[in-house]
C-alpha cells in the first residue's frame, strides 16, 4: 500500500463487494431489521441490491409478480422495427444470487400501522422499512374513450412488453399512405422525451419504409424535453414525415374511440391508421393503497430521505415520486434505488441521514445512430430538490453528425451500465 | 471536506465486516488495518455523491463511456476539472461537471480511485 490511509479509507477496508464498491456493515439493530420493496424495475431493483451489498446480514425481500423484467428505455427502438424486445429484457436471478428474497407476488395491500404488506396469495410481510418502487399506472378514462380494453386497438406502449410489441406490428402491418396519431397528455408523465424520440423514430421506419405515410403528433403541452433539439432534427430528418401539433394548434385530445380509431379534438375528427394514446398518468397502485399519494396522484416525499411524507417509515422512489426537477427517467430512479439504499441503512442502523447532489442523464434517438441528450444537477437538502445552477442543459445545437453520432454511442452503453446496475 | 466530516461524526457504526477486521478512526494514521471492536466511521456521504458516476459508467473497458476505475485519482480529478472548467464545452460531462464543486470532484475522484484498489 503506497498512500497513507485517509478517513475516506476506512470506509473501504473490510470485504470488496464488486461493481458497486460498497461496504458491508451491520449493528445489531440492523441485522434484525426486516427491509422490504414492492416493485422490481430500475428503482425497487437497484434498492434491493445495493440493500443486500451494504447489510448483507439483514432480510431484504423484493415483491414483484413478473419473472421477467421489460426496459421502456430503447424500447422506442423496437416499435421502430430497430431492435428485438429480448434486448430489453432482465430477469431476478442476478438479485436472487445476492440474497435478497424475491415474492412473486402483487402487493395488494400496505398497513403503516402494523408495518406490514398484504400480498395476493393473502399472505403478509412485516417490515421495519418499505421502499415503494410502483412506477406508473394509467388514469383509465380520464381521456374519454381510453378505458382498460383501449389499448388492445389503440396501444399505449408505455409500459414495455406486449404492448410494445403491438404497436410495432401495427405500424408494420398499415398500409403505405397511412396516417399514424399519437396522443401526448399533459406533464408529468414517465419519460419526458420518450414521446418525441418515438416520434422520431416512428417517422425515421416510415420515411424509410412507408414513405408516403406520415405521424401526427397530438400534444397537450406547448413546450417538452429537448424541444429545440427535437424540432431541429424534425425539420432535418423528417419534414414530410412528422407534424407537431402543440395545443395552440388544436393538438389537444379530448376524446378518442378505439372503435372508429379517431381522435377528437376541439376543432377536428383525425381518423388514424394506427393510434398510439399514451394515456394521462398517476403513481402506480399500490402507493394509493399505502395512502402515500396526494391529490395530484403522485407521491410526495422528503427529498433527502426518500421517506414518504404522508406516511412513516415508507420510502418512495422513481416514476411515482414528486421530485422534479427530477424527471421520472430511469437514470432517476437506478440513482434513487442506491441512495435510498444508504438512507434505509442508515436509518435501520441510527445514523443519521445527510444530504448530496445527485445528477441526471438522459439520451433520446433522433435516428437509428444519432441521439440527442439532457443533463440535471440537482441538490436535496432540507427535504427539497432544487437546480444546482449553471449545470445541465442540452446538447448543443447544430452540431455535427460526429456528435450525435458519439451521444447515440455513449447511450447504447449507457443502457448496458443502467441495468447491470439494476439487475446484475 | 465538508460532507465528509459531517458524516464521520454522524455515521460512526461498529463495522463487522466480512474480514472482522476494523480500524478505529484515530488509528488511521497508523497505515495499516488493525483489529479493533472501536467504532468505525462509515461514510456514505461519499458514496452517495459518487452514486450518479455509476448510471452510466461502469468497469466495462470496451464502451464508449470510460471504466473510470482504470484511472488513478488524481487522473480523474484533473480529467473531471477540465471538463468543469472549459465553458465552451458541450458534452455531457461538462454540462455534468458544472455542478460539482472542486472539493466535491476531489472526493469522488479518490473514492472511485480507491474502489479500484479493491
């Protein structure tokens, strides 16, 4: 050992504990602890493993019903016709080989009083600490016509799996000449981007293989991630391909119907081929069950302890939380996974819980080998997240191909690093 | 180092790791391990602000994102300084780097450093 040994050091000495680099540690009290996380995507998986790696004397059970785990990031890149849904999915054994307990089950329901977690099979779960990692679920008829059986005709795809997949084969099987609509509702919403890289891509498969067919986009926002990036590469890439309504100009739905797959605005009927609705959302189930949502649907929580404010000794992370300026990404939730990895060990094990700065990244394809990026640097001191300022930002415009070309490589690797994190 | 000292004050814990080996905070100058029940100072702080490197770089040497366990230290640091310092710079680093401070980038740099001696 050739440096002197710093107070950072001893943090390091003891087992190596891998990619992570994390140390174990244990107190008596945290050996006992009962951890449990419902939900196993980007957050509630990463949760559970940087859990296992820090305490690995301690019981940390991970409720997920699905054996297999469907990635929305790059899954634009399927329904493009660009890449095979097996690329996007991961399964637990990564998780279970750590030590974490996986229930295959659905929480059905969360008791904060007697701390304990109500699963299908009617069986129940005690835990010191719950982490909720639900994601999203849709707000089935708040856009009249768009009810639980919508989306057999008109998919939303924004849940990554079947419905991915049905989109795509629509989209395949139209007719050249064909009018695809997509719906957009109003923010916040899972993925801010997603919906303008999938219109990228969308038109980049029907530029190239139904070239006189053309995406309409119905939006309800008048501004959105990456926007001058987005309009720049439209104008380029897809003039003939790609009309962006905003609200302004009659883009917002009020109304679709499966049946004459028509979407209905203020002022026009726009009879689709295809219609891809991506539906107004709110936090997944299980967090109103648990009482952990507020008015708006979404989860308010203490910025820097993740611990819900509504209810004690429940953590929320990812899609479902209120943290912006935090998008719902899954760079957000993987980052959240590990901190509130560290705040539960903390707390299980007395110690107190500080502040940091966490950062955000997100990549958007523009075309099949060109993407466009965004960056965050934030703070979550005192509860709150706030900017740090004079970080962040976008990509710069008009730059090269050479630019785009390195962003849409630093993604593809991206989404490898993103769920080894997550899964192993 | 600000968070650092915050948290070796507030994360003192007795350490069992796996080697039962643990070191005592005043034992540090010492250079070596020693067996000891003292309390040890766990500091999460940096691992948490550390925590964002890895959602997109990982040991991989063959991506396009750099396995910065393959730097030393002080490499990282006057790599994650440039990119903070060069205001024309446009690539996700800097837009990143930005919002680091020199002490913060100093900290990470020899934690992520470090976890390559594992």
């Amino acid at each position: 050992m050739t440096k002197t040994i710093s107070r950072r050091d001893i943090m390091i000495l003891g087992a190596a504990t891998g990619l992570l680099g994390l140390t174990p540690f244990a107190s008596h009290a945290a050996s006992k602890a009962r951890i449990v996380i419902i939900g196993g995507g980007f957050g509630g998986a990463t949760a559970a493993r940087t859990l296992k790696q820090l305490l690995p004397d301690t019981q940390v059970t991970l409720v997920e019903p699905n054996p297999v785990f469907t990635a929305c990031p790059f899954s634009n890149l399927v329904i493009g016709g660009l890449r095979d849904i097996e690329e996007q999915e991961f399964g637990y054994e990564g998780i279970q080989k750590l030590g974490v307990q996986i229930v295959a089950q659905t929480a059905e329901g969360v008791d904060p009083q007697s701390r304990t977690v109500t699963l299908s099979d009617d069986s129940t779960l005690a835990y010191d600490r719950l982490i909720l990692s639900p994601g999203i679920s849709f707000r089935w008829n708040a856009l009249e016509g768009y009810d639980e059986s919508a989306p057999e005709r008109l998919p939303h795809a924004w849940k990554a799996g079947q419905q991915t997949l049905l989109l795509r084969d629509q989209l395949q099987a139209m007719e050249d000449g064909g009018v695809v609509v997509m719906t957009i509702p109003p923010a916040p919403f899972r993925c801010p981007p997603g919906p303008y890289e999938r219109a990228s891509v969308i038109a980049n498969y029907l530029k190239t293989e139904k070239p006189t067919s053309k995406l309409i986009m119905l939006d309800s926002n008048a501004r959105f991630s990456k926007m001058p990036l987005f309009q720049e590469a439209w104008a380029e890439h897809y003039p003939d391909h790609l009309e962006w309504r905003s609200p302004s100009e009659d883009g917002r739905v009020s109304r679709v119907s499966a049946s004459e797959l028509t979407a209905y605005t203020d002022f026009e009927d726009i009879k689709a081929d295809v219609m891809n609705v991506i539906p107004p959302q709110k936090a997944g189930t299980i967090a109103e069950v648990a009482g952990v949502t507020d008015a708006t649907g979404w989860c308010p929580i203490n910025a820097t302890t993740f611990e819900s404010t509504l209810q004690q000794s429940i953590h929320v992370i990812g899609d479902a939380t209120i943290a912006s300026p935090m998008p719902k990404s899954a760079f957000s939730a993987n980052l959240q996974g590990k901190l509130c990895a560290y705040t539960v060990a903390s707390l299980i094990s007395d110690q107190p819980v500080s502040p940091t700065t966490l950062a955000n990244t997100c990549y958007s394809f523009i075309t099949p080998e060109t993407a466009i990026s965004v960056v965050g640097v934030y703070r979550n001191d005192d509860g709150q997240f706030s900017n740090v300022d004079g970080a962040g930002g976008i990509s710069p415009l008009a730059a090269s191909a050479t630019i785009r070309e390195q962003e849409a490589r630093e993604a593809r690797s991206w989404f490898k690093t993103i769920t080894n994190e997550a899964f192993g | 180092m600000r968070t650092g000292s915050q948290m070796l004050v507030g994360l003192a814990v007795l350490a069992a790791a796996c080697s039962n080996e643990t070191v005592s905070p005043s034992s540090s100058s010492e250079g070596e391990q020693a067996k000891s029940l003292q309390p040890v100072a766990l500091d999460l702080s940096t691992q948490s602000i550390a925590a964002s490197c890895s959602g997109c770089h990982s040991s991989q040497m063959n991506s396009a994102l750099p396995a910065l366990d393959s730097y030393s230290g002080t490499d990282l640091e006057t790599r994650f300084l440039a990119y903070r310092n060069q205001s024309e710079g446009t690539t996700v680093m800097h837009r990143i780097a930005r919002g680091y401070t020199p002490e913060q980038i100093h900290e990470i740099s020899v934690y992520l450093s470090e976890d390559s001696d594992d």
